[in-house]
C-alpha cells in the first residue's frame, strides 16, 4: 500500500530510506532532501507490505510541462530486486491527482539498468561531475481517452 509520507521525514523508518537514496550518511544532504517534501515543494510516497515500510518514492509535479521528476527512490536493502521499485512507480502514477504525459529521472550509472527494465529510455548527460556519468532517464506514460 502507498501513501503520502511527506511530512513524516523526522521518523527513523523514513530518514532512513531518505538516506538510502542520497546515497550520503551526510545529515546536510539529508536534511536537504527532507526540506523539499516537508516544505510541500515535491511529494514523499511510501510503500508498506505487513505494516512496515519497504520503499519510498519522492516526487516533483510539473504541471505546465505534464511531467513527474523522480526526486528520491529506495527501497530497503533486504528488499531490493522484488519489485518494490517497480511498483513504487507504477503506484504513484495511480496516486497522482493530474496524469502526466512523461516521467523523468536523473540518475548515476548504478541505476540506470533498473530504469530501463521498467520502461524508460536512458539518455548519456555526459560527465556532470568529475568521473561520474550521469543519465536522464524517461518515461511516456501511455494516454488513455475517457
């Protein structure tokens, strides 16, 4: 099941998948990434199986441009490769008020296969920082008429 945890970025279970996906045991970047969902600037979704959270998903609407920014995604470790990613998205576009027409994430080349297998075409930024690849990653949500 996913809800909205946007405003529960102090509790320990989502600090924790918070820092999973900065990838930093830095408190400043973590309390970066809390301040954007805590502010109500992005959403913060959490996935729970049996009462405990599993996943998060955090994301950026862009209105005008009918895109989602994909912020933050993890998933607990001993989760990992179960479809908890997978889903996380799948659910959010379901949990969206207003459908998107794309998806799009920035990422690092540690990701980059886990978009692809959900869909999304993977697109080379070059080296944005010194040594470190990074890739736009997108996703054209299919449009259904009413």
């Amino acid at each position: 099941m996913i809800r909205d945890i946007s405003r529960q970025t102090e509790q320990p279970e989502v600090k924790e998948l918070l820092g999973y996906a900065v990838f930093a045991d830095d408190e400043v970047a973590l309390a970066a990434a809390a301040s954007i969902y805590e502010s109500g600037a992005a959403r913060l979704y959490g996935y729970e199986e049996d009462g405990i959270l599993v996943g998060a998903i955090g994301v950026e609407e862009h209105a005008e441009d009918r895109e989602i920014v994909i912020k933050h995604i993890a998933v607990v470790p001993e989760n990992r490769g179960k479809g908890y990613g997978r889903g996380l998205v799948l659910d959010m576009l379901l949990e969206l008020p207003h459908q998107p027409e794309r998806v799009i994430a920035e990422t690092d080349e540690e990701a980059v296969q886990f978009y692809r297998n959900i869909g999304f075409e993977v697109y080379s930024l070059g080296e944005l920082y010194p040594g470190v690849e990074r890739f736009r990653c997108v996703y054209e949500v299919e449009q259904h008429e009413d």
